[in-house]
C-alpha cells in the first residue's frame, strides 16, 4: 500500500545551531546533495541563537553560494534555548513536512531518504530517528554520556510506556500540521522536549515510524548539554509522570 508522494510535497529542514561555525558547511552541504540527489524540494531553516563564534556569518556566505530559497536564515539575538529554536524555526518554514536534525553532524542526511520512505509507506504522522533498535547505535560517546542517554530512555519507557524505541533523540520527520499540534501540547522547553514529543504523540494517537540511525557525537565544538539540562530533563520527566 505504497503511497505515491504528492508533487506538492516539501521538506523544512530545521537546523538550531549555536557555536557551529566549523560544522555548518558540511552540514548544509550534505543536505543540498543529498535533496538534489532524491529530488524532492526542500528548504534549510538556520535558527542562530548569536553565536560568539560567528556561525551567522558562515551561515551568509552559505546562503550566497546555495541560494536564497535553498537556505533561510532565522536568527535571534541571543541564546533562547533548543525547544524554543524549533518552535521559532517551524513559524518560518514553508514545507507540509519538518525534518529536525542537529548542526554538529551527529545526524547524517544519508538518512533523510530512508525517513521520507518510511513515512510514505504507512503515512507516518512522525517517523523518528532511533539509535536503540536493528542497526542503530551510538558512536564516540563515553561512559558517562551513553549511561545517562540509556537512563533517560529506560526510566522513561518504565514510567511512560511511550511506545518507541529512542524518546530523547531529536532526529526527526514531522508532518507540519502535527508538529503544531505536538508543539501546542507539549510543556517543556529545554532538552525534554524531545522526549515530552514522543510521549504527546502517543497520547495523541497518532502514528510513528521509526528508521535506525547512527548518531556519531561531534568532531567540532562542545555539546551544550550539561548538568542544568540534565536537571532540567529529571524535572521535566517527573512533570509528565504527574500530569499525564
Ligand atoms: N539555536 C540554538 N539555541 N541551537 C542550539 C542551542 C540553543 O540554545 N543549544 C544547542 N543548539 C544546537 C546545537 O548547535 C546543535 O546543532 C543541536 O542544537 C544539538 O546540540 P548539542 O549540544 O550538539 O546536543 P548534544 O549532542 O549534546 O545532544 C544531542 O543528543 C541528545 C540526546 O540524544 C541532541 O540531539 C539532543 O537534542 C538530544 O536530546
Ligand atoms: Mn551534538
């Protein structure tokens, strides 16, 4: 029951980035290659959140070499935090599909196609990323980082039972229309996000698909996460037990 995709089909791709200066060119490239190669439209939406390190510029100069239409640039003026970047991202993008991606190329865009037939197949409302199924997995990361990712998911499949593999990755296929419905029921806005996302989604009823990724952790910069967000993701954990 292979659904044809509609000619009108197009794809916002949401990229938060703060501090990705060295990364961004790859990133943006791999995307342009990857979308010119499957054939599919698409858009790049660049969330700069004021990046010391200039990303904004590199970001330009992108634009310049690609193309206006090809790379939108969305930037606020200061560091607001991920879960607010996506909600201020999708009010500018123009595609009835979101894909959300990290900048650091954590995410590779080799997936992307697979995400897109996966959602084609079944009309996934979400097709999610997942390291924790087949052949997905986790490269570069230490002890401690693996351990804490592990925790977040196990403790939350036990409380929540949400129903998919990997809640706190944020590699994702959205439909538009669902991603506003997800971004108006959910409470959190730091790290959590993701995995409150996951868990709306269900309750919500609608359907996800899952496409094993590898998440291979950045050459270039510092991961942004830190002690506050993992305070942050316990609290917000225990908020949606309460509530939900
Ligand atoms: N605009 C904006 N504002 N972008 C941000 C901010 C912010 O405040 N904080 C981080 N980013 C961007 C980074 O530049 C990167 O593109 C992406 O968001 C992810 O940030 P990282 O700092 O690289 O996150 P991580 O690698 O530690 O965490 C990843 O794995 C987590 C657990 O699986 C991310 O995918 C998380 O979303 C995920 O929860
Ligand atoms: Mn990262």
């Amino acid at each position: 029951m292979a659904q044809k995709s509609s000619t009108k089909d197009k794809y916002s791709i949401l990229l938060p980035t703060y501090n990705e200066r060295e990364n961004l060119p790859l990133i943006i490239w791999l995307l342009v290659k990857s979308f010119t190669e499957s054939g599919y439209d698409y858009e790049v939406i660049v969330i700069d959140d004021g990046s010391p390190d200039g990303t904004l510029e590199i970001a330009q100069q992108l634009q310049d070499i690609y193309g206006k239409d090809k790379i939108v640039l969305k930037p606020r003026a200061k560091k607001l935090g991920l879960g607010t970047a996506y909600i201020h991202g999708i009010k500018h993008a123009t595609g009835n599909f979101i894909i959300i991606m990290d900048a650091d190329l954590s995410h590779h865009p080799k997936f992307i196609p697979e995400f897109i037939k996966t959602q084609q197949e079944n009309d996934y409302d979400v097709v999610s990323g997942t390291r924790y199924r087949g052949t997905g997995g986790v490269y570069g990361w230490d002890f401690k980082r693996k351990l804490i990712s592990r925790g977040a998911n196990y403790v939350t499949q036990i409380l929540l039972r949400p129903g998919a593999s990997d809640l706190t990755g944020s590699f994702r296929l959205y439909k538009k229309d669902v991603l506003h419905k997800l971004i108006d029921a959910c409470v959190s806005k730091g790290y959590v996000f993701q995995m409150e996302m996951i868990i709306r989604a269900r309750q919500l009823n609608y359907t996800i698909g899952e496409v094993p990724i590898t998440f291979v952790d950045r050459v270039y910069g510092e991961s942004k996460l830190g002690g506050n967000e993992i305070i942050g993701f316990v609290k917000g954990l225990l908020t949606l037990f309460a509530t939900t």
